[in-house]
C-alpha cells in the first residue's frame, strides 16, 4: 500500500524533472522548443519512467517482461542522479541568488553551462556505476578464535552473499564469481542469502547456470542459507504486493542449489570434519512472510559442544549479542549491500551495527560483505561487489 501513497510523488518529481530538463534544452537551441521533439521526447521519458509499473502489470510475453524490467532497472539508478545533481544544482542556484545575490546566474549562458555541467556529472555516474558492477573484488579478513581444533590450525572461508541471480546478473559475471572463488582454494564457501532475485524465472539459463556453481571446489564443501529475496514474489519499485497468500517458496530455488552442489541450511547444524559446526539460520524477513518458526540462538547451540567453533550464517546481520551469547564464534552476513548507491551507503551506516565489514562482540567476529551482485538499480556508485575471504586461526 506504501507504493500507492508514494505514487503521486514519484508523478511530481518525474514533472520536475522534465521541466527542468525542457528548460535547459530550450536554453541551448530552439530545435528543442518545438511541439515535435517536446512530444518525442516526453514520450521517450514517459516510457522510461512508467518501465517500473509496466515490467510490474506485463508478464507475457517473457521477452517483454524481461526488457521492461531491464529498462526499469537501469532507470532507476539513472534516476536517482537525475534528481539527486538536479536538486543540487537548484538549491546552489538558490543559496547564490538570494543569499549573495549573483547576477550572472540570470544569464542564459550560465543556465546552459550549468545544465551542460549536470548533464556530464549525470552520464559519468550512470556509466561508472553501470560498470562497476562487473569489477567483484576480493575483501580479505583475519580473524582469531580462541578455541583448539585438534589437527588444524586454520580454515580458509570464502563469503559470498546477495549474487541476486535474475534481471541484473549474466552468466559471465557468474562464471567470474566462480572463478574468483576458485581462484582462492577455500576450505569452505558460504553463500549468506539472496541466491535469487525474487523470480526464479528470472534467471537466462537455470541449467547453465547450475553447473556453473558445480565446479565450486571447497574441501569441506558449499554451504547456504535462505535470504529475503528467495522467494517468488511481486515486487514495484521496490515494495511486494499481494500480501501473504502471493508470497511463494518456489521449490525450484531448493532444487536449484541441490543440482548445483550447494547444501542448504535452514535452521540447521553440521559437524564437519568433527572439528567445527556450520549453523545456518532462517532468514528472519522470509520466515515472516512464509508464517514460519525461525529458532533463537541459543535454540540453534543448546546442543552443540561449546569446545569445538561454531560459525553462523545469517543473511541479516541482527541479533548480533544474542548470536555471540549462544556460544558463535564467527557470524557471516549480507543483505545491506553496504547501501549499493551513494547516498545509501551513509543510511546503512545508520541502519545497522555492522552495516559492512568487520566487527567484534565479545568472542563473537561479525562480518557482512556488501554482496556480489545488485538488486533493483544495475548499478554499484560509492560501493563494490565483492566476495570475502575470512581466514580464521584457530589456538
């Protein structure tokens, strides 16, 4: 419902924006003050900015729905700049006439140059963030847990998180991501969360795909828990639609990572090599939607040997005290994609106790990557994809 009431909004702003972009354009040349390219153009923009309620209403034909919700997602990045240098420009515009009184900003020369100025500040950005998703970084961690492992010393974790496997991912990002892992010779991989992107059909190449990951090589295997966005589910700029009763937990998703290799975890521990546990969490969002119980902490250790290490995946990084009193010693987290988009990233840092990066509570090492892939905007401005290697050394 909070869609519907922002709606009008997001009507006001896209007026702002036009008009100001007409402005400027009729500035520059009087080509672009015609009734012709006025209408062309707002066509064109209409498209552009209605992408995110047609790829929403228009399933079929598959090619569609992909093209529009493609188109939506690069609008939305674009969009953000759009605003965010227009709306900048306008109050540096305000603060010079009223509060040092410039004439010069009344020319229309300086208007132009301005305009020029947004124009080029907005395609640099777009472009940048549009290509940075694809550079995945290696994020490394040390970390020390005081517990004696008979027979090994260390143990070398890759994490991975948020690859949002859909609209927004390829399969040669995927087969880099593989390789990026690969390339690390882990003793283990865990996947924390938002495997898909709320549409398994969003995937090109499922099959592909899946094997794909097969060839993950980890000595004690591939691991996975649930995250909020595993779930088939209606999604408009951002907000689910349809209550409960839309909310679906496609059994696709479960068969996917089993082809793949990749064992699931939900609510669930395993011993591994007898020398540490692997405790994979519900994530708490999904759970809610699905009407499922999801265990505490302590619910999840009480039958654990406290001696041996235990490491958490959790997609969202809460709970982070009650995790470290229940006896965790490393908690691997996603989910905030460190904000994705500037300014977001500063909001996050205000949102979470550990929005990205390292942290420690006590015993417990919390560490949230800011994920591998994107959702909504395909683009990455002021953040990076990235998988993290944590290498613990045990006493």
């Amino acid at each position: 419902m909070i869609a519907l009431f922002l709606a009008p909004l997001y009507l006001l702003v896209n007026i702002y924006v036009v008009r100001w972009i007409f402005l400027w354009m009729g500035a520059c040349h009087h080509l672009f003050q015609t009734i012709l390219f006025r209408i062309l153009f707002a066509g064109s923009y209409i498209f552009l900015a209605s992408s995110l309620l047609t790829c929403f209403l228009i399933k079929k034909p598959a090619g569609l729905h992909r093209f529009l919700k493609i188109t939506s997602n690069y609008f939305l990045g674009t969009f953000l700049y759009i605003l965010l240098i227009i709306i900048i420009a306008d109050t540096g515009h305000l603060i010079l006439k009223c509060g040092f009184h410039a004439r010069f900003i009344q020319n229309r020369s300086s208007f132009v140059i301005t305009g020029a100025f947004c124009l080029l500040c907005i395609l640099f950005v777009s472009i940048y963030g549009i290509v940075h998703v694809w550079n995945l970084k290696v994020t490394p961690y040390d970390v020390k847990v005081e517990k004696e492992v008979e027979g090994m010393d260390s143990l070398k974790i890759v994490l991975v998180a948020d690859t949002h496997f859909g609209y927004n991912s390829s399969l040669s990002q995927a087969r880099n991501l593989v390789e990026k892992i690969n390339s690390q010779n882990p003793d283990l991989v865990c996947f924390a969360g938002d495997i898909f992107d709320n549409e398994y059909d969003a995937i090109w190449s499922p099959e592909e795909l899946g094997s794909l990951l097969k060839t993950i090589q980890a000595k004690y295997g591939v691991y996975a828990c649930w995250g909020n966005h595993d779930l088939n589910e209606p999604i408009l700029a951002g907000f689910t639609f349809g209550g409960k009763d839309s909310d679906c937990d496609d059994p696709r998703m479960k068969e996917f990572l089993t082809d793949a290799g990749i064992q699931l975890l939900e609510d669930e521990s395993v011993l591994i090599d007898d020398r540490f546990y692997l405790v994979g969490r519900k994530d708490i969002s999904r759970s809610k939607k699905l009407e499922d119980d999801r265990k505490t902490p302590d619910q999840l250790t009480e039958d654990l040997v406290q001696s041996k290490p235990i490491i958490f995946i959790d997609h969202q990084p809460k709970e982070l005290s009650a995790i470290g009193d229940a006896g965790a010693d490393l908690d691997l987290c996603g989910h905030t994609h460190d904000g994705q988009l500037f300014p977001g990233n500063l909001f996050t840092r205000l949102s979470w106790e550990n929005s990205c990066g390292y942290l420690q509570k006590g015993n417990l090492h919390n560490i949230v990557t800011s994920g591998a892939g994107v959702w909504g905007p395909n683009m990455r401005v002021g953040t990076d994809s990235e998988i993290c290697v944590v290498n613990v050394d045990f006493l």
